[in-house]
C-alpha cells in the first residue's frame, strides 16, 4: 500500500472548516491518494423509477406508511456490483422493516442486523402526520421479519450504546445504512461509531441527504464533515439529494 503524503493536523482541521463552512473549493489532493469524491451534488431531479420485480415486494407486510420504494432504483443501480460481497448489512432505523425487507431480498446470502429504539425520531415521528402510526410500530417490524427469523438480529436501542456495543464485540459489516436518527449531531455520532464497525471494502449509505436542505442542523453537513474527515480512506460512490453512497479503503496516508 502507498504510504502517499501525510496530512497534518492542522490541514485535518482546515478541511473540516471548509467542509463546515460550505465552501466549495476542494482541499489540496496529495498525488497518489487515488480516486477523490465529487465535490458537487447531482440533484436527482427525477429518481431511478422501481424496477418492475420490486412492485411486489412488499405485498403483504404491514406497512403504514413507504418510506423505502423511491429509493429503491438508486440502491439497484449503485449496489448491483457488490451483490456477491455484501454478506452482512447494519442497518441504523428500521421502523416497520420496509428497507430491511428490500436488503433481505437484493442480498439473499446476507445477514441483518436491525437497530432501532422504536419511538420513532422526535421531530419526524411525534407529530401529527406519524404520532397515530408509532404505537404498534416494533410489532409490525417483527411480523413483518418474520419470514426470514433466521437471517435478522433485532437490537432495540438507542444507537449510540447500541453501537458501541458491536464496536466492542469487535463486530463488522460489509454495508451499514444509516437512516436512523437526522439530526446533525445524531448522525455524526451514528457516523462516527458505524464507521468503526464497516469493513473495509465495506459500503455506508447515508439517507435523506439533503433533508432541511441548508440547515446546519440536519444531516447534510454532518454527512459532509464525516466524509472529509475521512477523506484518506473514502470514496463517494454515489451522491445525491436523497442519499450518498461511500466504500471504505485501505488508509492511504498513515
Ligand atoms: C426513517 S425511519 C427508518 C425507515 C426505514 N429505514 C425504512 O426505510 O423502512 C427512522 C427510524 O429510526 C429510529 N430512530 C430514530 N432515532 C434513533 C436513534 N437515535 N437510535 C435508534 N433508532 C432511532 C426510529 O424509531 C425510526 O424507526
């Protein structure tokens, strides 16, 4: 592996700055860090439309409300390359199992593990248009996983802790979602301590990307802060306004 140039602290946090501040310039590339995430953003104006064997893939789940299917050409499209290498997926927010039914199907050798508090995000599901759709919420998801009982871990939790404990028993995933919690500060910590139990090799995904557009306090800049932090052993796969696909590399500067 290449040892490339070694970036100071100081370059470190500088790029977090700019990454924080919104300024669009990329930072300074050492020569032979390899391929380099876009800076800009490909609005997706129109979503890749739900490929045909999907229509049905839900057809008797218990659902209140779809979360999932516009994202479903996109996930198609960006992750049918690493079908055969993804064997174990995290998935940070299930709500009624409708992304984790997606997963259990696209990667039929895989296993799931699911990690969710169930009550719901307070500024997203405490309100009018969800607060009649979370009692009963966890019950749906286990009937709804029910056909694949041998293939998925539920871990009801906050994150946080719930992450920390796979970090310690030294657990690893090939593909980690992240659609849990899409406060700023939540998800750079679900960022942060997902990141250390991703594989390399092993693919993030981020969703609601530029949910609350602009606003500093939504996921948007946290997301941008992470991958420039992490811009030594990254590379954006796919960035759009939903959802930013990233792979993990070998570290290249240390
Ligand atoms: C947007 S929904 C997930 C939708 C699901 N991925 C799908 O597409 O079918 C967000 C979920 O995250 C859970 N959640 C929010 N904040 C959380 C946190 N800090 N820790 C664990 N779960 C959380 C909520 O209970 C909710 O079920």
């Amino acid at each position: 592996m290449s040892t490339g140039q070694a970036l100071s602290i100081a370059d470190r946090i500088d790029r977090v700055k700019r990454a924080l501040l919104g300024r669009s310039e990329p930072p300074p590339v050492a020569k032979d860090q390899g391929p380099q995430p876009p800076h800009a953003v490909a609005k997706e104006q129109s979503p890749e439309p739900l490929p045909a064997e999907y229509m049905h893939l839900w057809d008797g789940k218990r659902l209140t409300h779809d979360m999932t299917r516009s994202r479903i050409g996109t996930w198609v499209k960006v992750l049918t390359p690493y079908r055969s290498a993804v064997h174990s997926i995290l998935e940070i927010g299930s709500w009624e199992g409708q992304s984790a039914t997606f997963w259990l199907d696209f990667f039929p050798d895989c296993r799931l593990t699911c990690l969710d508090h169930f009550q719901g995000s307070p500024k997203e599901h405490h309100g009018t248009e969800f607060a009649s759709r979370l009692p009963g919420v966890e019950e749906r998801f286990d009937l709804n996983m029910r056909p694949y009982a041998n293939r998925v871990e539920k871990i009801k939790s906050h994150s946080t802790p719930g992450l920390n404990a796979l970090k310690m028993q030294k657990r690893k995933f090939d593909l980690i979602y992240v659609d849990g919690n899409h406060e700023r500060d939540e998800v750079m910590l679900d960022s942060i301590l997902s990141w250390q139990c991703l594989s390399v090799g092993g693919i993030i995904i981020w969703d609601d990307y530029d949910m609350g557009g602009e606003d500093p306090d939504k996921p948007r800049s946290a997301i941008d802060m992470f991958i420039a932090l992490q811009r030594d052993e990254i590379t954006v796969l796919h960035k759009s306004s939903e959802q930013v696909f990233a792979r993990r590399l070998e570290r290249r500067d240390t």
